[in-house]
C-alpha cells in the first residue's frame, strides 16, 4: 500500500490529525508504526466501544500499523470503576477483549497490553514522577476530561495521578501514534509538549469522533469537545447506549425512542450511526418501507441517505426500524458468541458488577 493510501485511511479514522505533517514523515520512515488506544474495564461494553473501535482499529492495522491496546485496569482502578476493586476491573477487561474477537476486529497486529504488567517497573513510575515535575495542578485538574469527568468532580489525589500515568503509558509503550478519541485530547497534548523535555518524540495524536448517545443532546454546552464528552453514550445511563449484549427488543426499543427530529441531520445520533457504523459495515443500505410510502429505496453512500433524510424523503420511523435491523445483525455474532462456555460466564459476572463513577 503506498504511503498516500495509509494516510488517507488513518485520517478516515481522525476526526483531528495532529499533526497530519508529522503523520507524513513518520509513515514515510516507519512502515509499522505504533498505535495505541486505553480502555478502562467498567462494565458491559456499547457500540461505540465495540463496534465503532473495531472499524477503527481495523483501519489503523490496514495502513500498516502495529496496535497495542492498554487494558488501563490502574486508571479504572484510579478512577472508582466498578467500586475500585481491581479483581472486577480484571474480570471486565477479560470481557471487553472477548468482545473485540467476536465483532470483526482483526486482532492479527494487536497487541493487549495490561497496565499491571508495568506497574512494578521503576522506570514507569520515573516517568510518571517526570511528567508531574512539569505540569501544574491546575493542568491536571483540566486533564480530568479525559475521565470523563468535570474539573468540579476532582475532589481525590489519586485523580490528579490518572493524567501523568496516561501520559507515561504513551512513552512506556514506545507509541508513535496516539489513537484515542476527541475527549483524550488534553493529555495527548500535554504528552506532546512535555515529550521533549523527557528526552522523547512527540506522538502524532489521532483523534476520532465520539459517537452519540441516542437521547436529546443539551443545550447549554458550547465548547466544542466539551460539548461532543455531553453527547457521547454513558453507560449510568443505560437507554442512551446499545450494549454489544442488547436483544433484538432492547435494540429495537432503544431506537424507537431515540432522538431523532424530521430532517435534522446536525447532532442526530440515529444518522450517526449510519455514518460511523453502517455504512463501514454494510455496502448498501436498504430502508424497507410500505409501497404506500414510497417503497423500499437503498442508499450506497451515506452522503446520500443524509441529503435524502435532510429534504424529508425519509420518515424518521423508518430510518430507525433501518438502524435498529442493520445493529442487530451486527450484534448477533458477539450475542452467540457469549451464550456458552467461558464467554458466558463472564457476561453474567460482568452484568453483576454495580456501574460507579
């Protein structure tokens, strides 16, 4: 593949690219590039984390990267995941790379990396110290974005911690490209601008769109990443997510109340799904409907099913009935392969484990 190609598919992945001069010279020296992406192990897995990382990932592997995937069981841990209690954080990160091999990401060039593997290396935690000698609280305390949380919600030492070990992954794990999404933007940042001064390069920092959860975006966030951290799935919230172990009635009621106004394309999370997931899965896209209605109509592209929903030639009805069919044969695969043996028993586990913040 040639390095125009490779470009072209990882900013496909890129919603921002920084910066995409630095992703030129580095695909121009390396033909193996190291990506990586963190996960904290807290709880069932949704869409967004197992379908739309999947396409993801995917893409990066294809342009010639090697992936390694953080299993950040620490940071969930820093983070009051799952209660703070560590053999839990385990038990769901075993679940959530389950999940991965059930729903389509090639896992030939990924690597799973547990951040317990390196918690006893002297050098990481000089790292971690490193980091912290140049950065203000007041960075830090911004940083707590990346958990998910607002500055207001840091009220423990162990949350000003999580930033520098984030960042210390990224030199730990020798990364070149820093994969994650829009709302890990600060810490890649800091890891950029502190690199230097640790005697490291700077990562080239890839961030992809966050998707949507299904219910009524707010009104009164304007900061644009701010803004797209409010809109993403949350799992406290279950009806604003489709878990990778929804039924075929969970998936079909989520969606029917989903928001989803009359030929509103900007902020419509049903749309999004076609962008980001079906129209990456699937080369066309059928909206089944009565002849009465107009008949069924397929979409090859998704720029054209977004002009057509945008000038009413799609009843919101029936982009959702399309969406909620399309994700449910998406889902299938991963639901079998959680139905017995070891799989299983996890899900069950992790379906008992109480989702904390």
């Amino acid at each position: 593949m040639k390095n125009e190609e490779r470009l072209a598919l990882i900013k496909e992945v890129g919603q921002e690219v920084i910066t995409e001069e630095e992703l030129v010279k580095l695909l121009s020296e390396k033909k193996n590039p190291v990506a990586y992406d963190g996960f904290e192990p807290s709880g069932r897995i949704h869409i967004a984390q197992g379908l739309v990382r999947a396409i993801n990932v995917n893409k990066m592997t294809d342009a010639g990267c090697t992936f390694k995937m953080l299993v950040a069981d620490w940071h969930a841990w820093l983070n009051n995941k799952l209660g703070g209690d560590l053999d839990k954080i385990h038990t769901a990160g075993e679940y959530f790379v389950e999940v991965w091999k059930a729903c389509g990401m090639n896992l030939d060039r990924v690597k799973f990396v547990n951040c317990s593997n390196f918690i006893e290396d002297r050098a990481y935690w000089k790292k971690i110290v490193e980091i912290s000698r140049h950065t203000t609280i007041q960075r830090m305390v911004r940083c707590s974005q990346i958990m998910g949380r607002k500055e207001s919600d840091v009220q423990h030492v162990s949350m000003l911690l999580y930033p520098a070990m984030q960042a210390a992954d990224i030199f730990q794990l020798e990364v070149d490209i820093c994969q994650l999404g829009m709302d890990q933007r600060k810490v890649n940042i800091l890891a950029r601008e502190i690199a230097p001064k640790l005697g490291f390069k700077p990562p080239v920092a890839v961030h992809h769109h966050m998707l949507m959860g299904l219910l009524q975006p707010a009104s009164d966030v304007k900061d644009s990443v701010e803004r797209a951290i409010s809109l993403k799935m949350s799992k406290s919230n279950p009806d604003s997510s489709i878990f990778m172990d929804d039924s075929s009635d969970d998936i079909k009621r989520k969606i029917s109340r989903a928001w989803c106004p009359e030929k509103q394309v900007v902020e419509n999370p049903v749309l999004e799904y076609c962008r980001y997931i079906l129209f990456e899965r699937f080369k066309e896209v059928e909206i089944k409907r009565p002849s009465k209605f107009g008949g069924n109509v397929s979409y090859h592209s998704f720029a054209d099913l977004e002009r057509a929903y945008g000038e009413g030639k799609i009843h919101p009805m029936d982009l959702k009935n399309t969406v909620a069919s399309h994700l449910d044969q998406l889902i299938e695969p991963v639901r079998k392969h959680f139905s017995k043996g070891n799989p299983a028993k996890l899900l069950e586990e992790v379906k008992g484990f109480a989702v904390t913040r």
